[in-house]
C-alpha cells in the first residue's frame, strides 16, 4: 500500500467525520476480525452503508455487495467468514472505522434491526437469514 491510497480512504468524509481503516484488522492477528478485501472496498462498503443510511446509535453496518448480492468480506477468529461490516464512530478522534462483525458471538455486532429491515426490502437477506442473524446464529450468504 502506498501513501496515496492511505491519504484516498482517509480523505472520505460522512458530514464532518472522516473515515480511517483501522491496521489491527488487516495484521493477521489471529484474535482480531480480518477483512479480506481490499482498501478500497472496504471504503466502497462504508460509503454504501452510509448512503443508504444503515446507521444506528453510532453503528453502522455494511455489506459487500457483487452481483446484487452479498459476499464474504472477512474472516473471524476460528477461521469462519463473515458477509456483515460493522463501522463505529469515535467522536473524540471524529473519526470512523470498520470490521469484520461476529453477530455470532458479539451481540454488539448484530445489525441494527432496521439496517436489517432494510436489507430484507432491497432482497439482500431473506427472512430465515434476518432471524438468525438477530437470534445470533451462524447463517451463510
């Protein structure tokens, strides 16, 4: 990576509140979320959840979207994949970032009930897959 695309992903801005990716979910430490797309997507999925305002309470939650659907965007400690980013705000540094979210076992990374409402009208979830991921139970994409 070089400086450039660091000053392009920090350079994004929801209002007034940059967006920052965060090294520790890029290091391969094994007790740490990791995204496996790039950068750059990872920004592509912070601003779509932003535009399409799947914020709550400081939250935001993102998916990776290919082909209208979504796919794989990181991997959870014990080697499981994960398709939900999950993007908080630090108001001390106006600052956001983002990680691979475990709805499975943080519940603090279950989306927000009305991100989720919001991806079952668009056809990005399905109803079973809503249920689970609010029961925080495994489900695949």
């Amino acid at each position: 990576m070089n400086a450039v695309q660091v000053q392009q992903i920090n350079a994004y801005a929801l209002g007034s509140v940059m967006y920052q990716f965060n090294q520790q979910h890029r290091d391969f430490n094994p007790n740490k979320s990791q995204w496996k797309i790039t950068i750059q997507d990872e920004l592509d999925v912070f601003r779509h959840a932003a535009q399409s305002n799947w914020i709550a309470d400081d939250n935001a939650w993102g998916l990776h979207i290919i082909n209208d659907a979504p796919s794989y965007l990181g991997m959870l400690p014990g080697d499981r994949q994960t398709f939900i980013a999950k993007f908080v705000v630090d108001v001390n540094l106006n600052a956001w970032h983002g990680y691979p979210a475990d709805h499975v076992n943080k519940n603090h990374d279950i989306p927000d009930y009305n991100v989720l409402l919001s991806w079952l009208n668009i056809d990005l979830i399905n109803l079973p897959k809503m249920r689970k991921i609010i029961r925080g139970q495994p489900c695949r994409i």
